[in-house]
C-alpha cells in the first residue's frame, strides 16, 4: 500500500514536470532556426536581367522561384516601397508616403535627405518586421536598409550598420554573413541588405542609355559575391535568401516638361516631395484656387483632390497625403521651372507600369526550385517571409495565399500549434521529442527500481507490495 503511494506520487511528480518541459525549452530554440536575408537593389528593373549576361540571377532563377509581374506600391518611391516590403502595408497605412513629406499634425517635415530621418514618430504606424522578430525573441540584422537605422518603437535591428553609402557592398555582404554564422545562441534570424546601385545610375543615365550595361553586370557580380560569401560560411543550403528592389526606372526626355510657374504662383501653394508625383499643401483658404489653376492645365499631369484618388492606388487615408496630389505621365517631369536640374531616369509613377516594377527571385530551403509564377504583390512578401521565420505576421495588406505557392508543399501531418516552414524545421523536432521520452522512459525505470530497493530495505514487513509495480495502474495516471 505505502509502495503504490509512493511509487504514484513519484510519477505523478514525473508527469507534472514532464508537463513544464516544453515550455521551458522551446522546441523552435532546440532545432534549427529558420532563416531569411532580403535583399533589394535599389530601383532594379524587372527586366534588367534579360539585356546584359547577368549569370547570378539567372543561377538563382534556376535554383529557386522567380516573379515576373511584382506589382509595388504607390507611390513608387525608394522609401515608401522599402517600408512596405518589411511591414505588409501600402503606403498610406505604414504612413512613409514619400521621400519628402509634409505631416500637418506633428507640424513637421521630413526628408531621406535630412537628419528628419531619424526622427521615430515618423516611422512609428507601422513595425517593421525586425522588431516584430526581436519581440518575439529573435533576432535581426540590417546593413544599411532603408528605416533599419532608425530607433522604431524602441528598438533598433538586434546589429545593424548605421547608414554610410560610402560603406561598400562587400563590406555590408561581410557584416550581414558575419551576423548570421555567428553561435547560435546570437545568430539573426532574418536580415536585410540594401544597395543603391541600379537606381543612382539609372537616374543619371537613363534606363535606355547603354552605360547601364556596365552597372547591370556590376550588379549581377554583386550578387555573386554575396553568393560566394554565404557559400564560404556555409549559410548558402540553410539561408532563405529573396533578391527583390523597391521599384523600376523609366527614361525622360528634355522636352517633356512640365513647369508648374506657367499655372500657377508659388505664393499660392508648398511643393511638398518631387515629381514625378508632386504633394501640393496650398496656402490657408486657397486650396480651390489652385485646384482650379490646375485641374485641365496639362495633358500630360493628372491632378487629383485627396478624396478622389484613385482607390486602387491606396494613397488617400493619411495626414500625410497632401490636398492636392500631382502625376506626371510616364516619361514626363514637374518642376516649377526649368533651373531644376534634369534627369535622365526617373520612377514614383503610377505603380501598375512595367516600368515601374521591380525584379523578384528567391531560393533556399523552404523555395521551389526553378519556378515561375506569373504575378504578386510586393505586400505579399511581408506574410510570405512570416511564414518562414514562423513569426506571426501583425495586420497587413498582405496575402500568404496569393504567394504559397512559391514554397514546397505542406507536408501532409504537421503538429497544428507549431507554423513551420515546408521542409526546414519539422525535421529537426523528431528526434527531440523521440530523444527526450526515451530520456523520461529511462528515467521513470531507474527510479521504479531505486524506490522498490530501498522501500523494500526500509519495509521488510511489506514484501508482497512490490507486486504492485507489475500492475497496470500507474499508465492511468501517464497520459502520454
Ligand atoms: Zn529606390
């Protein structure tokens, strides 16, 4: 009788702990990590990789899955489209609608140009998604990432590289490598790694000019090295890696201009961001006269009061967002006169142009390989890249189901509470669960016979008790 009690009670202790095993140690922190490093290019073109021998792309498009329509958000500018890519959401939700911007409750104005940057209160509607990782106790690098450098919601990326375009891309490629092969105990989870180069020469020679050539294949060569560079630290096979840009590039010419001195006096209004798509705050009381100035005052500038932007561009509910928005027609320019300096390329424009839209590659463990699917939106890779790091994704614009099909099938069984990436850490998980119940198994073993020796020492009078240990009633207690 004494021998069942105790013979219960240690088992029932057993099977109390057994129970505060899993949270104690987190199945995810014992295999393998999932990890992911985006990539962008700043204003790499869709179809750059078909004009000049881009060998590294086309290794990845065969190695993993490519887009070929990536439809980014309005306006397609550098900032606003690299916020969307790490929180899911259109422009005028995250709240970074421009480059320049103008907001009217914080009486501020902002500039990627300025030290206005690094201000948090405009960063802070949305969370991007390293900090959302950090939250749930990972970990995330930056090297040079547009925002990554910018204290957002009191965190920045766990390392990370404060701005420096003087810092070279091999430079970045080796911090970023560095971060993500270290103990993994510190490794990072998810990276981000940005380059200016296509955009800055894009915008100085044009996108038609053949000394684009040149900086295509330089930056194809890049992408090699970044390649080799993973290779060499032996992240190449576990990395997640998306090659993706935040928008296109289109040419303009010297005559199509548009000057906004012939409609209307500066006296009248503020030019808030650059064309090709202008903000106008116009003075207090004057906000119809300048509609009516320029409403029909160029064939080739739509003007829109806020309220009628068109809904499909999802640029209307922010602060932010100027009275009047101006659009210049593909391959046209607004300045307020001709002393502006000119270029050659530009983009912002309306988001649904090819020319507009950027290039989208992906390879690693949870990718298809030598895939190609027709179309996404750049929103959709905020909860792709969720689903991934198995991080839940905050409310976004997003659709995991719109891009699913670019990662290996479900298996067919999988553990409903744990989200996990096709074919990366369920694996792992399997021989932990079978390792520590043959641990629980051996453990149970030695203390049914260290107890029946020494109660048996202790308890002569109690010999026949020990039959019970042969009785089946102890499973009743063992729901395993
Ligand atoms: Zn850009």
């Amino acid at each position: 009788m004494m021998l069942g009690l105790l013979l219960r009670g240690g088992l029932g202790l057993l099977v109390l702990l057994w129970s505060f095993i899993p949270p104690l140690v987190s199945l995810r922190d014992l295999a393998e990590r999932p990890k992911l490093l985006l990539v962008s290019f700043d204003g790499f073109r869709w179809d750059y990789v078909n004009r000049v021998p881009t060998p590294n792309f086309h290794i990845l498009m065969e190695e993993g899955v490519t887009v070929e329509q990536v439809e980014n958000v309005y306006i397609t500018k550098t900032l606003p489209n690299h916020y969307s890519l790490v929180t899911g959401l259109y422009a005028e939700t995250h709240g970074i609608v421009a480059n320049d911007m103008f907001d009217p409750v914080l009486n501020r104005s902002f500039s990627m140009d300025t030290d206005s940057l690094y201000e948090s209160q405009w960063w802070e509607q949305a969370v991007p998604l390293w900090v959302t990782i950090q939250n749930s106790g990972g970990r995330s690098a930056a090297a040079m990432w547009p925002g990554s450098d910018v204290k957002i919601h009191g965190m920045f990326p766990t390392r990370y590289l404060p701005y420096n375009a003087s810092v070279g891309f091999e430079t970045r490629v080796e911090h970023i490598v560095k971060w993500f092969s270290a103990p993994e105990q510190e490794a990072v989870d998810f990276g981000v790694l940005y380059w200016e180069e296509p955009d800055d020469s894009g915008h100085d020679f044009g996108p038609e000019s053949s000394l684009m050539d040149a900086v295509i294949a330089d930056v194809d060569e890049k992408l090699g090295f970044l390649r080799n560079e993973l290779k060499k630290a032996g992240l190449y096979e576990r990395v997640n890696l998306v090659v993706t840009s935040d928008h296109g590039m289109t040419q303009l010419f010297a005559d199509k201009i548009i000057e906004l001195d012939q409609y209307v006096s500066r006296d009248l209004y503020t030019w808030v961001d650059k064309s090709p798509v202008v903000g106008i705050l116009p003075k207090e009381g004057k906000l119809d006269e300048v509609y009516e100035k320029l409403a029909d005052a160029n064939p080739y500038m739509a003007v829109h009061l806020k309220d009628a932007i068109p809904e499909r561009l999802h640029y209307r509910h922010n602060v932010r967002i100027m009275p009047i928005l101006l659009e210049a027609r593909e391959g046209w320019t607004i300045v307020q006169n001709r002393s502006t300096p000119h270029m050659l390329g530009n983009h912002g424009y309306d988001n649904t142009l090819r020319s507009m839209q950027p290039i989208f590659l992906a390879r690693g463990p949870a990718f298809r390989q030598n895939y190609v699917k027709p179309a996404m939106r750049s929103v959709d890779l905020y909860p792709l890249m969720c689903h991934i790091l198995a991080i839940p994704p905050l409310p976004n614009n997003g659709s995991f189901s719109n891009v699913r099909d670019l990662l290996h099938p479900e298996p067919t069984v999988s553990p409903p509470s744990i989200p996990t990436p096709a074919g990366l850490v369920r694996p792992s998980y399997f021989p932990v669960v079978v390792g520590s119940f043959l641990g629980l198994m051996l453990v149970v073993g030695f203390l049914m016979v260290f107890v029946q020796q020494v109660t048996l020492k202790q308890l002569p009078s109690l010999k026949h008790a020990s039959r019970e240990m042969s009785q089946p009633l102890l499973q009743e207690d063992l729901h395993l």
